[in-house]
C-alpha cells in the first residue's frame, strides 16, 4: 500500500456507522492495487449528524467519492447536485461520484443482483420474479430489475414498517417502468406458494436466514419448488448456505445462490463508476472469501 501512495493519489471513502466491520475497503484496495490505480480507499464513522460536514469535505478534498451506508443512505440525497434515476426512484444513494465538485449519487445493490446473475449465466429479463421483502436491499433489487426489462413481479411484504415502502415500490414500478408489479401479503401463504409456482425466480431480501434467524426460511416446505427450473435466490451470504437455499437444493432446483455475487457485483459496480475500470472480481472474491 505504501508503495502505491503518492501525492496524486485520490481518495475514496465510505461514511457510515458502524462501518468498522466493513469488507469494502479490503476489496477495493486490493483491487487498486492489482490494476496499479492510484487510489486509497478508507472508511469514516459518520452518521446523519455530522454527515453534511462529511459530504461537504468530498468536494473540498476534491475526493473522487465515497460509499454511502447505513445511517446515511436517504439522508445524504439533498447533500448531492445529481441522482441516477435508479437512486431517484429507490429513494437511496450507496455511492457518490465527485466530477469536478459535482456530486452524483447512485445505487448499485440492484445492479449487484442482475449482475451476479448474469456472472451465472441467468437472464431474468422478460421473466416473472416473486421478492420477498422491500426494505433497502428489496426496494433496489425490485427498481433494478423492473428497469432492466423483467416483465412481471409480485411483491410480498409482512404487515410491518415496510408495508408502506412495499405499496410505494409497487406504485412506482407500474408508473415508470414496462415491469407490471403486484403487492402481495406474506401471511397469505396460499398466494405466496401460487406466485412462487408461476415465476421464473424467488428472491429473498428479507434476512431471514442471517443470525439470529439462521434456522428461519419463509419457505420450509420442499414441495413449494415443484419447479425444477426454478431459480432461488437469497441475499443473504453469511451463512453461505442459507435454509431458504437447503430447502431448494433438497427439492433438486439447480440454480440456487446466496448473496455473496451482488455483494461483490455492487462492489464492482461502484468501483467502475470511479475508475472506469472493471474490478478484477475474482480475484476479489478470492481474497475475501
Ligand atoms: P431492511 O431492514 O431494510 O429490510 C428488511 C425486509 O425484510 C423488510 O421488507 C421487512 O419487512 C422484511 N422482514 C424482516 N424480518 C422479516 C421476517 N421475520 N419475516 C418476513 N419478512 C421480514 O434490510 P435490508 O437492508 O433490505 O437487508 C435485508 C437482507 O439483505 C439482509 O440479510 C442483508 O444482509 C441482505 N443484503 C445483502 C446485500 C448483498 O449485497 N448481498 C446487500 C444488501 C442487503
């Protein structure tokens, strides 16, 4: 790293809190390094209050740009000049591109999951999904996949504080994109069951599955997936084999993946964005993994 380091070197960040656990800046500092780009990239505790402060320093530092996470990933929207439409309509920035002190925000977790999908040779475009769960990681997955050309998808929320997101994901979807979305209650499991059956891939973002729910599925009867070319997703990727995923391979689906591909797809996505160069993602996945 210290060999890489000069006076040209840019830097990039990521603002969050907690952020300490993060895998991000082992990824793409390794990355730097194995295409020789003269970046450094560093993780800073910041959360919504000092954020503007933070955000403000990426023009005057003249920053190439930061990683956005949690507190921050709707807060920061009025601190930028520009969104991609993606951002705009998941109502969420995870990456902030600096163009000669014009900051742009994007979101790349929903071009993380086409893209892992595609890395597996799975084109879910013109297809049917059911989601289950539109919180962050559903609401990007869902805007993503209505915008890249998947036909039909059927939402399905719990009665909790995302209903309102779920509703509003739905609307949005059926208004500005080709993509025709329906909401669906999880409590109906008779209709949950039905949309699985009729879909071309199940996606999971709700985190059951992740501690503490690592003995939790939403789908705990084999039987659902009477469809051998079903494709079952799950955004989880610790543990990397989720229940959601045995319960798939126990009814002898083939194409069955956790979340480790969007992970580092959304990576790899905000990487491009501030070099313009593909990150070297398995090699990546090599070293984290
Ligand atoms: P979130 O809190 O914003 O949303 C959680 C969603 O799951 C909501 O829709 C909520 O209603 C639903 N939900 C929560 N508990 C539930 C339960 N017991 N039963 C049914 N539904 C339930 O969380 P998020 O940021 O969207 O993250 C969700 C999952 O996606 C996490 O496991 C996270 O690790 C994973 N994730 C993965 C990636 C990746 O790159 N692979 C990226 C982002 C998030």
């Amino acid at each position: 790293m210290t060999e890489r380091i000069d006076g040209h070197t840019l830097l990039i960040g990521l603002m969050a809190y907690p952020i300490r656990h993060s895998m991000s800046p082992t990824m793409h500092n390794n990355a730097f390094a194995k295409l020789g780009l003269n970046y450094a990239y560093l993780a800073f505790e910041v959360d919504n209050d000092t954020l503007p402060s933070a955000i403000q320093s990426i023009r005057t530092l003249d920053m190439r740009g930061s990683n956005i996470s949690m507190p921050n990933k709707q807060k920061v929207i009025p601190l930028l000049d520009k969104l991609d439409p993606a951002a705009e309509m998941v109502g969420a920035v995870n990456t902030v591109v600096n163009d000669d002190g014009i900051l742009t925000g994007y979101t790349t977790d929903g071009i993380g999951f086409m893209k892992s999908l595609d890395d597996e040779g799975i084109d879910i475009r013109g297809q049917k999904m059911t989601l289950a769960g539109a919180g962050g990681a559903g609401t990007a997955i869902a805007v993503q996949a209505a915008l890249d050309g998947v036909k039909e998808m059927s939402i399905f929320n719990q009665h909790d504080a995302e209903w309102e997101n779920a509703k509003r994901n739905v609307k949005l979807i059926n208004e500005k994109t080709d993509c025709h979305a329906t909401l669906h209650e999880l409590e109906d499991r008779d209709d949950f069951k039905k949309e699985i059956q009729s879909s071309f891939i199940y996606t999971d973002s709700t985190g059951v599955g992740m501690k503490p729910l690592e003995d939790k599925t939403l789908v705990d009867d084999p039987s659902w997936f009477n469809n051998p070319d079903l494709v079952v997703f799950d955004t989880v990727y610790a543990p990397r084999e989720t229940k959601l995923m045995k319960v798939a391979k126990q009814a002898g689906l083939k194409h069955v993946f956790n979340g480790l591909g969007m992970m580092l797809e959304q990576g790899a996505a905000a990487f491009k964005l501030w070099t313009n160069k593909d990150m070297p993602v398995d090699y990546i996945r090599h070293i984290l993994f």
